[in-house]
C-alpha cells in the first residue's frame, strides 16, 4: 500500500507574507534585505515570480515559468505590485490544496522533483524570505507553525549533505540548539538570526 504523501495548508503563511507585503512603504523599497545583493524592492518582485512558479508546479503547469533560474536575473515590481503579490500568493496556496499537487513529478527553477518535495521547498521560501521581508521592514514576523516546521526539517535534510555550498542554500550560520525554531532555520538558511537593517 502507498502511503499518502505528507501536505501542507500554505494559506495561513501565504496570507502572513501578503500581510507583511502591506505594510511596506515605498520608502522601505531600496532598502536592504538579509539576501545578498537584494533591496525590498528585488525581494517582493523574487516573492511575485517564485508564487507564480511553484503555482504553475502545483498545477504540473510547466513552461517558462517553472523552467527558469530564480538567480538568472535580478528580480523587480512594478505598478501594483501589492495587488498582484497577494493575487499570485493566493493562487498558489488554492494550487497547493489539490491532493494532486503533492503527487507525481513536477518541476520548478529548471529542477525536476517530487511534488512532495516541491510543496516542502515552496513552504521553506515563503518562511525564510517572510522573515527576510519582516527583518528588511521592521516588522514584527509570527509565521505559520505548520509552515515553519517544513522548513526547518527540508533545512536540516539540507545540512547533512556533504557539500552545502553547491546547494540550494548558503553556509550554515551557527545558533544554539535551545534557540527559538524560527532562529534555527533561519541560521540553517544561511543567515544571521540577529541580522537587522541598516539604521
């Protein structure tokens, strides 16, 4: 007998990013972020294009948008970018709630994965760069339990493999075992939990 695969409800962390997403001022948009080389500004328009990725992956909806390199270029807004940042994380939680979704192959940044990976790897993004947009903007970040634990274990999965810097995700920063579990996926990530903006 096939055991089910395990999924996940990404509306309640979709719902803290669109959130966090109104409550940027314009005048936070080139501001830096925790991402290397990213102001606000790049980060929200990485946010719109990787909700409309991993949408397209729940579907099995694979072209253009599942098939290309988030790093391939530096991501932007444009007008209405609120708008259209909580329409497409909207869509993306509602694709993800299909059984199906979670079965199968799909694909998304060019690689060919499992449907159940694909839906861990999309909760991990939305959590981390949650709280790459929280720290950015000075806002305070509560993100969903749920979503939170699927980062952290893809994250820990990630760790032990042997050569981190080829991965998907930076050197781990060290942080004590009893700190807070958002501290250590952050850490996990690559980043430094006590990262803050630029005064």
């Amino acid at each position: 007998m096939t055991q089910a695969p395990t999924t996940l409800d990404l509306g309640p962390q979709t719902r803290v990013l669109t959130r966090l997403a109104e409550g940027v001022g314009d005048a936070r948009l080139d501001d830096p972020t925790p991402c290397p080389d990213l102001a606000v500004r790049n980060l929200l328009g990485h946010l719109t294009g990787l909700a409309v990725a991993f949408r397209d992956a729940a579907r099995k909806d694979l072209g253009a948008t599942t098939d290309t390199d988030p790093g391939a270029a530096v991501p932007d807004i444009g007008p209405g970018w609120r708008e259209e940042l909580a329409k497409v994380l909207g869509e993306l939680a509602e694709a993800w709630r299909a059984p199906d979704a979670w079965t199968g192959m799909t694909r998304a940044g060019g690689i060919d994965l499992p449907g159940e990976v694909c839906g861990a790897v999309v909760a991990d993004e939305l959590v981390i760069h949650g709280w790459d947009l929280a720290r950015a903007t000075g806002q305070e970040y509560r993100p969903d339990p749920a979503a939170l634990q699927a980062s952290y274990g893809l994250l820990s999965a990630a760790a032990e493999e042997a050569d981190r810097d080829a991965g998907m995700f930076g050197p781990v920063v060290a942080v004590p075992a009893d700190a807070p579990l958002l501290d250590r996926a952050v850490g996990l990530s690559g980043r430094d939990p006590g990262w803050t903006r630029p005064a």
